[in-house]
C-alpha cells in the first residue's frame, strides 16, 4: 500500500509454500536435509526495529519496495554533490535506488529512523531472519556503495559521501546499520538454518542457507549460460562468450544485465558492480522500470477492455494470446507484408515510469502518437503493439549504448513473465537485430536461486560451475531475414529517439513560460 509491504508477510508466504510442496510429497522426509530455502528478492529496503522488532511486525508496513519514486527530491540532492562514488551508477542515483530512499525516511518518518537498529534489502534480512548471520551478499549491496575488487569486503565505504549527502550516521558502531560483512552470492551463512526457522519452514536445523540474489540478478544466473551448441562461438574462449551476451529478465519491469572482465563505467546505466551477480565479473545493469505493468496498464485502461477479458475468458486464452491472434487476422485482413507494418501510424515513448537507462531521467513522461476515437479491440490490439515496439526499441538503445561504452554484446536471453510471449520476443528479435536464446527452464529465476543452494551445500565450486551444468538451453528466436522489416524498425526507432528530444524540448519551453 503506498509503495510500503511488511516483512511478516514476505515470511508468512515463504514458509506457508514451504509446507506445502513438502506436504504435497513433492521431498521425502529424508531428502530435507538437501531441501535448500533459496531466496531471491527483489531490490526492497526493509527496516529492522529494535528491541520490539518481533512484537509490532504485523503492525507495521516496514519495506519500501523498488519502485516508488518518492525519494526524487532526495536523489537529485544526492546528485548535486557529484561524488566520484557516482560513477558507479551511471553518473546519478535513482530514486530506485536505497541512498535516496534511506534519506527520504530520515527526513520524514524521524521516530521510525531513530528506532531503526539495521537496514538491509529484503533478501539480506530474510537470509538474515533464516540462520541469524547479519553478513551481507553483494548483490544487494550493489545499491549501497561500490565494490571493492580487492578481497571480500567493499571498498568506497566512503563516510565522506554518506556524510555529505546527510547519512553519515549510517557508519556510527562500524556500520552495523548496513553491514561490514558482504560475500559472493551462495556463500553459506552460520550454522544454516536456526532451530526457529527451521521448524517454521518444516525443514531440518543446519539446513546450508547461501546469501542470496536479487531476483533480476537471479534471472540471470539462471539463464546467462544457456547457449545451445549451435549458437556457440567457437573462436570465443568461455569468459570472452559470456561477455558478449545480456539477459533481459523481462516482468514487472525488464533488468537488461551484461557482464565484463574489466570495469566499463556507461552513463546512465546502473554499474560496474563487482560480483553482484557472478563472482569475478563486473555488472552492467541497464532497465526500463514499467514494462509488464505499461502492458497491464494500456490494456486494462482501454474501453474495450472488458470485453476483450469476456472473449479471451469464452475462449480459455489469455487476453494477450487473444491480442495477438487479433493482430494476426488484422494483418491478413489489411494484406500488409509483415505484422509489425500494423503499427505505422502509432507510436509509443514507454518512459509512463521514467526513464532507468540509458538517459537516467526518472521525470521523463511516456507519450502516445497517433491516437484516435475508435474503442474497438482491434484498436486495442494496435496500441498493445506499439508499446511492445516501443519497450523493445528501448531495449535497443540500451543495447546501442552499452556497445558504444565498451560492450560487445551480441546475443540477448530473455526470461521472466513476458518471455513466455511470443510477439513480444520476436519484436525485440527484430527491432535489436539480435538472436533471443529462451531458456529450457521457464522458471529461470527460481533456477538461479537454486544454483545458490547448491553452491551453498557444496554441490559446486562455485556460482560459475554450478550455471554451466544447470542452465539450459530452449528455443532460439532469430531476427526477421526480410530486408522490409529492419526498414521499417529502423523508421520507428528514429522516431521513438525524437519523441524523448521533442519531450525535453516542451520540457524547456515550459519551465521558461513559468519563469
């Protein structure tokens, strides 16, 4: 509610599916010993209360959930300050980001900050909650300062920065309030799971618990080494091949992650994060924060909406399975040479949530050219398509980007919710010019979770180890051959990055109109 969640419920869900899938005889007994909690969370800050932590927890909505932006205000302070810590965030912090939202708590909610013993992201607190070891993994530490390739521990523990943008007493008690102890993902914390946890959970004490992902970084662990032969490169050694790819881990929002040997410092990408998501390698992590919410969004706001459901229902499909066989009959219908060329006339900017990479402007608005009266569903359809177009050519300029910035990325691995939507991959496929590899595994993340767990119990060396021998490959979607079609996507794309220019230009003319 308002951006907020409780932690008691995060918990409640953990161990009620717990018990279930060992009450539906999906593990024996004797097997628990190996039943491994995974945990894999998206990037929320929770606070840990003190003293009466325990009591008020159902009380109290106590996370902030990554995509609130009521921290804009905060971030722009913070950027103000040009701090070289900065440039491992693409040159500014986002109001996604924890710095921004921590100072926003201080500054608005002073008895709940005051009260505050600890605060992680919920993944460390749940890890944390699970074997009592208070110790950090990098994945969500990415967020709270930059990464030290020397050793385990972070380097920029820059008190200077904290201090500068008013969160210095943050590092007050060698900062316990948000760690001094970080490892890899999959590192084995305590003793595994504690007496209380595991009779919580139906799971035996000492249960191995590794420190855990955040879930787009989850995704990609679970995905990134599922090449098939075929597409292969054999001149490529493995750490050159993996360098070359990205996973777009594609739900909610969509996380556009690469990964390099060497630091690549991109402007208006999040990143380089050392071994936030396979040891040893940097991250560069691009995204677009509204991606199946804009799709949820522009379908569910629609006049044909209802409609559109009672057919999509009548017919046992999902509305979007229904918007695409729409499309498909339009474009036979209209006779045009390629479905996509359905969308001349419309044209979609998908910042509805601003804008996370590459041009990092949380204020920039979404836009829609070409709408018309007509509240048809086939009208539906045509909008449902060009945000698609317009989410992919997105993905585009971000992969554009990254490129010009040191990357070499030519292959893309999509999971997540809308991965499993075939119009929406062969656009991207297009419109990007590259090969999407899905993987065999629908539940990539999931997948990757579990790869902690058995790094964690020592099944493999290491996080590396353990995705070349589970990750798997599924089907290879390759761009459209027809010459008409990178054309036409080459038209749109000049004008989805005029429609962000004309933006800042109203944007301009505005703020001198109110002068």
């Amino acid at each position: 509610v308002n951006g907020y969640l409780a932690r008691s419920v995060c918990c409640c869900k953990i161990c009620v599916l717990v018990g279930k899938c060992c009450s539906r005889g999906c593990c024996r007994p004797w097997l628990h010993r190996y039943l491994l909690p995974w945990f894999a969370l998206i990037s929320t800050l929770a606070a840990c209360l003190l003293w009466f932590e325990w009591r008020i927890l159902c009380l109290r909505r106590d996370i902030i959930v990554w995509m609130d932006h009521r921290a804009l205000d905060q971030a722009e302070r913070i950027n103000s300050h040009s701090s070289p810590v900065l440039q491992f965030y693409g040159g500014s912090v986002s109001p996604e980001m924890q710095a921004p939202k921590l100072l926003w708590v201080k500054e608005n909610l002073q008895k709940t900050w005051s009260m505050v013993y600890r605060w992680m992201d919920l993944g460390n607190w749940l890890t944390y909650r699970a074997t009592g070891d208070e110790t950090r993994s990098l994945s969500h530490m990415e967020q709270w300062r930059e990464s030290n390739p020397r050793g385990m521990e972070p380097y920029g523990t820059d008190e200077v920065f904290w201090a500068e943008i008013g969160l210095g007493d943050l590092y007050e008690g060698s900062q316990a309030k948000i760690g001094h102890s970080v490892v890899f993902p999959g590192h084995p914390l305590g003793s595994g799971l504690t007496p209380t946890s595991a009779k919580e959970l139906g799971l035996l004490p000492g249960t191995p618990v590794g420190t855990s992902l955040i879930d787009a970084h989850a995704g990609g662990v679970g995905v990134m080494e599922s090449v098939p032969e075929a597409e292969s490169k054999a001149d490529l050694s493995d750490e050159e091949a993996i360098c070359r790819r990205m996973v777009l881990v594609c739900g909610t929002s969509t996380c556009h992650m690469a990964v390099s040997k060497n630091k690549l410092f991109i402007p208006g990408v999040w990143g380089p994060f050392w071994s936030a998501m396979i040891p040893e390698y940097w991250l560069t992590e691009g995204g677009q924060s509204a991606t199946g919410a804009l799709l949820d969004y522009i379908v569910e706001n629609h006049a044909a909406a209802p409609l559109l459901a009672n057919h999509a229902a009548s017919q046992s499909v999902s509305i979007f399975e229904l918007l695409n066989k729409i499309l498909l009959s339009m474009a036979h219908e209209q006779n045009i040479p390629f479905l996509s060329a359905l969308s001349q006339d419309t044209h979609v900017l998908p910042d509805f949530h601003g804008n996370r990479s590459p041009v990092a402007d949380p204020k920039s608005k979404g836009v829609i050219c070409g709408l018309t009266l007509d509240t048809s569903e086939k009208y539906l359809a045509l909008l449902y398509l060009a945000t698609i177009q317009g989410i992919a050519y997105g993905t585009r300029h971000i992969v554009e980007h990254c490129n010009a910035h040191g990357h070499k990325i030519d292959t893309l691995l999509a999971c997540g919710g809308l991965a499993k939507n075939s119009l929406y991959i062969q656009e991207h496929a297009d419109i990007i010019g590259c090969p999407i590899i899905l993987p065999r595994e629908n539940e990539s993340v999931l997948l990757g979770a579990s790869v902690l767990g058995a790094v964690a119990a020592k099944k493999f060396s290491g996080i590396h180890d353990a995705m070349k021998s589970m990750n798997a490959a599924g089907k290879v979607v390759h761009p459209s051959s027809d010459p008409r079609v990178k054309k036409y996507h080459d038209a749109k794309y000049k004008i989805f990055r005029s429609l962000y220019e004309q933006q800042l230009s109203h944007r301009s003319t505005m703020a001198q109109a109110l002068q």
